[in-house]
C-alpha cells in the first residue's frame, strides 16, 4: 500500500502490474457511478428545462446548475477521510439511497430557490459515488487491461447518463412522475455495490487529503478541469441551446441523449487505442476533435446531420476522461489512487460550475451561439497551453 512519505509529499508509483481482474468490485463500480450518471443525466435537462418553461433567464439556470458543482467541489475535500473512517462499501451504499431521497424534494419543493440547496445536496452525495468507484475500477484493472476496463466504465457511465434524458422525452417533464421514475432507479442501482468484497470495502493505508496529491499531476487535472466545463456546459444548457435554436422541447431533449450515445458507442474504443498507443497523444486527438464538433454545431443544429455530429462529440469530449482516468491509474496506487479520484471529482465539480456559469453568461450576452462558442474557445485554449508545454505531465 502507499502512503504519503515523512515530509508530507505525495509519493508516486507506477501502477502498471499485471493481475486478474476482479469483476465482482469491478460491478459494484459501474453500479455506483451508474448512479452519479443518472441522477446527473436526468436531473440537468429536467431542471433546466422546467426553468426554460417558466421564463426563468439563462444566467439563472446557469447559477442553480452551479450549485450542483459546488456540491460535487466541497464533497471531494472530504470523500478521502470518509472513506478511510467508515469504509468505502457503507458511505456509498449512503450515498446512493440519499440520492435517491433528494430526487423526491424536487417536486415536494417545486419552486426555483428551493433547488438551489436541494441541488448542492445532490452534488455532495454523487460526487462521492463518483470517487469511490473510479477507486474501486482503478483498483481493479492491471496492466495492459486497464485502459480497455476503464473504457467499459466509461460505456457504463455514457449509457446510464444517456437513460436521463430519455426518461424526459418518455414522460415529459411536469409533475411526480419523472422524478420519481429517477428516485426508483437510483435505488434498484444500489443493490450491486452491496456485493462489493470486504477486502475493498475498507481503507487499509494512511489517509493522503487531496491537496497534497494535486501537485503531482497539474497537466492532467488541467484536462479534467476542461473536461468537466464541456459536461457542465452540455448538461445545463444542449437542451436549452436546442430550444432556443427552434427545437420543441422533446427534440432538445434527445440532443443529450445523442450526445451522450456517442459515449457509449465511442469509449471502449478508445480506452483500447490508448492502453495501446500513448494516451497523452489519445487525449490530444480526442480534444482537437471535440474543437471542430463545436465549430461545427451552430452550423448543424438546424439540419440532420447534427444526430452524426453529437455522436463524435459526445465520444471526443468524454473521451477526454476515459483517457485521463487510465493515465490517473498508470500513475498512482492505494492511498494516493483515492485522493487522485477525490482529486479528479473536485476539480471536475469546480469545471462543471465553471461551465455552468460562462454557458450562461455567454448566451445571454451572445444569444445561443454563445454556448458552443465559449467552449470552443476553452478547448482551443487548453491545446495552445498543452502542446506549449509538450513534454510535461
């Protein structure tokens, strides 16, 4: 196991030996982050567009989606030590039941100010669902295997997320029933993570808090952090840019269920590229890609091929993760692997609430076009700053 060294640094080892795979953790995983993906996946496009519905502005749908992250943000300072004081198997267990809880005061509360600690809420209990089973895959997946595992992950992810807004086409987005519809799922999602082995369900190595990990790899949390404003900004405000480009409100919807099937088909692909070729260079591919599909969405959105096009950039931009989650497991080990992942949803919530904020502030200032244009020029920004620093991690 690793531990931090006397003088209070991270140390880092490579992670990179062969062992068999254990699928039973390795379910228990994807059941848990299933659970952070729909509950992310149906609850963004169902607020927003309930916000859109009753003339609320961009900006302050742009705020409340905000408010998830900053949930997401505060709940990775403490994910470690949870962790190591209770044991990974009961806090998610926890967690994902309070997921479920949460869903149900949406409607029990359906006014906008009340969403705003109801949505924090819900960013603290799946941020830590989140950091647990990145922990629990990363753990789990040796070798030459880990890039294809943390692909399958990644698929488990996109499909759940991908369910969220189709429950909305399916039901609309009035009343009880598409948050309970959510609150049921969250809670059939929970059974898997009971199976989880007792060996893994506790922390055997020395507390690392986050703060002493994040030095180590600023390249690669800079790519999560980019990352997470391209979610941010697709989660809160695809569907409205839908709406507000002439959709009705079940065709914006689909647009992230679109986007979010190019995850699914896109990232066991790529997680075997990169396990096989450079994952820096995988990573590279996969922003440069994501750049041209937003240049190129204002001109789709209208036409039919925009379905093709979410499809690439939806692979292309949460590839990004599949890949800098394989490089975080290549790199790390026991007590650090758990503050790296703690790491990842902290700076995933702090990218997220960025997004949320700028996609908001961008359309309102610009109209629609603001919300590709904004996160093509962060994208663009990122590549300047990476391949200027070619080399470093």
């Amino acid at each position: 196991m690793c531990a931090p060294r006397g003088d209070g640094v991270v140390s880092e080892h490579r992670n990179t030996e062969e062992g068999p795979v254990h699928w039973r953790n390795l379910i228990a995983a994807c059941a848990a982050v299933c659970v952070f993906a729909f509950s992310l996946g149906e609850v963004f496009p169902l607020l927003s567009l309930n916000m859109e519905q009753q003339g609320v502005s961009a900006r302050v749908i742009g705020f409340n989606t905000a408010t998830a992250m900053i949930g997401i943000l505060v709940a990775g300072l403490f994910i470690p030590k949870l962790s190591h004081a209770f044991g990974a198997k009961p806090l998610a267990l926890t967690m994902a039941f309070a997921t479920a809880a949460i869903f149900l005061l949406y409607p029990t509360f359906p006014t906008l100010w009340a969403w705003f600690p109801v949505r924090f809420c819900q960013g603290m209990t799946v941020a830590t669902l989140f950091a647990l089973s990145e922990a629990w895959v990363l753990s789990n997946a040796k070798g030459a295997l880990r890039g294809l595992i943390v692909g399958i992950y990644a698929t488990c992810i996109s499909a759940t997320f991908g369910v969220g807004p189709a429950v909305i086409s399916w039901v609309g987005i009035e009343g009880f029933l598409p948050f309970g519809i959510g609150a049921a799922v969250l809670c059939l999602a929970a059974l898997p993570i009971a199976a989880l082995s007792s060996e893994a369900s506790h922390a055997e190595y020395d507390h690392v808090p986050i703060w002493q990990f994040m030095p180590r790899a600023p390249l690669l949390l800079g790519a999560i952090f980019v990352h997470a404003i391209f979610d941010g900004g697709m989660l809160g405000f695809l569907s409205v840019y839908g709406v507000r480009s002439g959709m009705d409100v079940a065709e914006a919807a689909r647009l992230l269920t679109v986007l979010s099937f190019g995850n699914v088909a896109f990232q066991i692909p790529i997680g075997w590229i990169a396990g096989r070729t450079s994952k820096p260079i995988a990573m590279l591919v996969c922003f440069a890609v994501a750049s041209v599909g937003l240049f190129l969405l204002p001109l789709a959105i209208t036409a039919a091929w925009v379905w093709p096009l979410l499809l690439v950039l939806g692979a292309a931009g949460f590839g990004i993760y599949t890949i800098g989650l394989a490089m975080l497991g290549d790199r790390f080990t026991g007590a650090e692997l758990i503050a790296g992942t703690s790491a990842f949803s902290t700076v995933w919530g702090l990218g997220a609430l960025t997004g949320s904020v700028v996609c908001g502030f961008a359309m309102d200032l610009l109209g629609p076009r603001g919300f590709p244009e904004a996160l093509l020029a962060i994208f663009l920004a990122y590549l300047a700053v990476r391949l200027a620093m070619r080399g470093a991690r």
